[in-house]
C-alpha cells in the first residue's frame, strides 16, 4: 500500500462492493477457485446487514415456484441445488449438509444432519376444490385454474426430487439435475412426495373452520424445501474468504466511482472511506458491484440500463415458536397465501437455543407505500389467527417488520421472475449483480466467475484443501445477527434490566 497525502493508494486483481449474500460469496467462490487478490467492501458495520439478515429463512429448492405457468423459476432453483451439491458440499463437509442419497433408481438430494439446511421439511399445502376459497368464488375457471397448478406442482416436483430422476453423475463424480426440458415434460398426477402430517391437516381444519366451511381435503407434499442458518451461510464464506486471502473492509463509504472519460465505460477505480474516516482509493482489474438497493444511485456512472425494482415484505416474528412445523399454503388467490417457519436463534449470551416462528406471505408493495404495508401486517396477523387461534397467538411476543427487496424487473409487464441478475459488458471490466433469492447465493458465484472470466482472463485452481476454520471466530465478528435474533436479544436484555 502507498501513502499519498491524505489517501491510501490499493490495487487488486478484483474488488467486491457490497457485503450481502451475493457480494460474500462471489468473494468466497473467487478466491477458492483462482490465484486473483480479492478486496470486499461493505457499506454497514457487519456484513449480511440488509436483506440478507431480514429474509425468513427459507431454503428454496423450487417448491413454491412448481405450480408457476412460467417454469423458469423452479429450473433456477433446481439449478441452484446442483451448484450446491458440486461446489459446497465437499469443501464445507458437515456444515453444507445437503448430499445426496441412494434410493431404489438412483440418487436423489436430501437433507440430514446438522448444518446449513434443517432437515424439518416444508409441506406444501395445496387446498382442492371444496378449500374456502374456491367455495367462496364459485367460478368454474378457478377451479380448473387450482387443478392444473396442483398437476404441475406434482408432476415438477416428483421429476425433480421424486423417484424418476437419478442425480448421481454417470461418471459417479458429483451431481447433475434434470434439464429443463426433463422437467416439464411431467404427465402423471402421482407424486411419491404425497404425504400426511397430523398437525398440519389440524392447522388446515382450523382455518376451514374459521371461514364458516366445512374441513376440506388438501394434498400435502413433503418438499426439499427447509428453514436455513443465513447467519451461519454467511460466517463459513466469510472465514473460508480470508482464509483465501480476502481482504474484508466493514463500515465503509463509498464517495466516487472514477471511469474513463472517453470509450467503453471503464472503471478505474473506487474512493472510499473507512470506517474511521481515513480516504481510500481502490484499483482493480475488475470490479464486481454487488451493491443491492445502493444500485440506483451507481447505474447511470456505470452506464448501465435496467428496470430495477425496491419491494417490500412483511415479516412476523413469533416467539415462543406457535409451531415445530415448517408449511406454505399454494392457493390460486393470493390473499389466501401463508407461510409459517420454525426458527432456531443461537444467543451469545444463552445456554440454549431459542425457539421462535416466522410467519409471512406472497405479499409485496411498493417500498414508497407506507398504508399498502400496514394492510400486509393486518391480513398476514388474520391469516395466522385462523391457523393457530387468536388467543395461542397473541400470547405470544410479535414483532413485524419489511423486508426490502432490490430485485430485476423483465420486460413482461414487470412480471417478477425471481432470477439472479448478472450484468457484464465484455467491453468493460466490471460486472452488476442481483442475487434474486438467497438460495441462489451458490449459482450466482459459479456464474459470477465464469462472466468475470471474459473480463479478466484467468486459470481456474483447486484450493479446495485449505482449512477455513482458523479464520471463523473473525468471521462471526463481521457477520451480522439476522434482525429476528436482534429482536430477540432487545427484548430478552429489556424483560432482564426490568
């Protein structure tokens, strides 16, 4: 490093911008898989700080985009379990616990152990013909509407994790999903992942009950689908990162972008400041903006053209947890949506683990309309109320709180697609990132480097072998707890000073 008056002078191969999900693991994946310097800078205190630390909690294999028109959605999520399985699964051996398992014609994913993924599953609760909102609509279409989406729920789901498919490699050498002509072309309404679960057929009654109706049949499926550890996710890429050589930099503020004048739009490099306000210029071959909300304010420097999209959702925190039971109800109404995780929070400063539940649904606004959010919290509260009773429900601590979301808009009538976004112009050298969902985080570094290859040519390596684990107790200091837990270490140190 040099020393130039007041500012410090860096250079690089590759920096990151923005301590997200995305941003932790392109750094991680690069700097495992080649020999490139590699700087992340984030904006907050501790990394993971944003959405990242505010999500559910929900490890999407796929399950809740299955009954989708557009099968899209699902595909990228299949797509991100096999980059899972070949690329994390191994070198985090006994955290990444998902693997794969024999059954009677092959392989299939599974999870089991303790680790990244619980291996509590989310049923799906997909409501029939006599559910309360096709008794309360009375219209033909939307029953023919459920019972086509309730086929592609079963037939994508049983092509993909069911008994038709074999994931093992012909070479035996890791894993590889069904394409995505395998997976639609499904024909037969059967499903092995049909299942049956007490509780959650008490739940459904419950909620029938609650609209006046009679207890309606609903299909049940036991789906790959499952609560994740973000904050754990997050402290083994950020410690297998500096195991690799990563530089990490928290607390920082980003003043300036500097690009060429003339040509191509490329960057030269980033001023910043730390965290105790010292100046900082960074040059790089290539510079990797993962920046989420913060890309508004950079895309116009960076030239770049995208709809992009701040929505927000509503979280409820529940704790004591109402449930142990991880389910998601997939209606053809979106009022009628409902999601409802069991959590686990490991506190510092408790013995044990502290059981708390996530409830949320389909729903989003606009990040402008304060009135549409507040409405989301009053029908996310009545929807929990019919599954679990109003008094089992209110005796609990409850917490709400939106999720900002930053997310790619397509061109069809802004449809939501849930995809990653990567933005590269070979011309240049730097790429934009979305990481769309944080199940995508494996995808969107494998993808990441292949595009930062085009930009800045580079040998692969196998750096599989070295051991991130001396480097975990400085990475849990960077990671940030997820909000849920910060809501719950607020009111456990408030009820104790009482």
């Amino acid at each position: 490093m040099v020393q130039v008056g007041a500012a410090a002078i860096n250079r690089v191969d590759v920096a990151v911008i923005g301590g997200g999900i995305a941003g932790v693991a392109i750094a991680e994946y690069v700097a495992r898989h080649t020999n490139l310097s590699v700087q992340l800078l984030e904006k907050n205190s501790h990394l993971g700080g944003d959405s990242s630390g505010k999500l559910e909690g929900w490890f999407h294999t796929g399950a809740l985009y299955s009954g989708q028109d557009d099968g899209q959605t699902f595909f990228n999520c299949v797509n991100g379990v096999e980059d899972l399985l070949n690329h994390y699964s191994n070198y985090f051996a006994g955290r990444c616990n998902l693997t794969l398992e024999p059954y009677d014609h092959g392989y299939r994913p599974t999870v089991s152990g303790a680790g990244w993924f619980d291996p509590n599953p989310v049923y799906l609760i997909h409501p029939q013909r006599h559910s309360p909102e096709m008794l309360q609509s009375g219209l033909k279409g939307d029953r023919v509407q459920l019972e086509m989406q309730l086929k592609r729920v079963l037939g994508r789901l049983e092509m993909a994790y069911g008994q038709q498919f074999n994931w093992r490699s012909p070479t035996g050498n890791g894993a590889v999903a069904p394409d995505y002509d395998h997976l639609e072309s499904y024909e037969q309404r059967s499903c092995s992942l049909l299942g049956q679960s007490e509780k959650i057929s008490h739940y459904c009654q419950q909620f029938d009950l609650s609209h006046g109706v009679k207890p309606s049949d609903y299909a049940l499926l036991k789906s790959l689908d499952c609560a994740m550890d973000t904050q754990g996710i997050l402290q083994d890429l950020a410690a297998s990162a500096l195991a690799h050589g990563t530089a990490i930099a928290t607390g920082i503020n980003l003043e300036q972008i500097n690009v060429d004048r003339y040509g191509p739009v490329r960057v030269q490099s980033i001023f910043y400041r730390d965290c105790q306000g010292q100046q900082h210029y960074l040059k790089a071959k290539a510079f990797i903006f993962a920046v989420g909300a913060g890309f508004e304010r950079i895309l116009p420097t960076l030239q770049v053209r995208a709809k992009l999209k701040q929505s927000r959702s509503t979280m409820v925190v529940a704790y004591p947890a109402i449930s142990f039971h991880n389910f998601v109800r997939m209606s053809t109404k979106n009022s009628y949506h409902f999601n409802h995780f069991f959590q686990r929070a490991n506190m510092p400063d408790f013995s044990e683990f502290l059981n708390y539940s996530m409830l949320a649904n389909s729903g989003y606004v606009s990040n402008e309309n304060d009135y549409l959010a507040s409405g989301e919290i009053e029908l996310l509260l009545d929807t929990a109320a019919r599954y679990f009773g109003e008094e089992n429900l209110y005796q609990r601590q409850l917490w709400s709180y939106d999720c900002v979301k930053t997310e790619f808009i397509s061109d069809d009538a802004q449809k939501r697609r849930y995809s990653y976004w990567i933005e590269v112009n070979p011309q240049s050298n730097y790429l934009c990132v979305l990481p769309g969902k944080f199940s995508f985080f494996s995808t969107v570094a494998v993808q990441t480097l292949k595009q930062l290859k085009t930009i800045l040519p580079t040998e692969e390596v196998d750096r599989n072998h070295r051991d991130y684990t001396a480097h975990y107790h400085q990475a849990q200091a960077l990671v940030a707890s997820p909000y849920p837990h910060q809501l719950l270490a607020s009111y456990w140190k408030n009820n104790a000073n009482s």
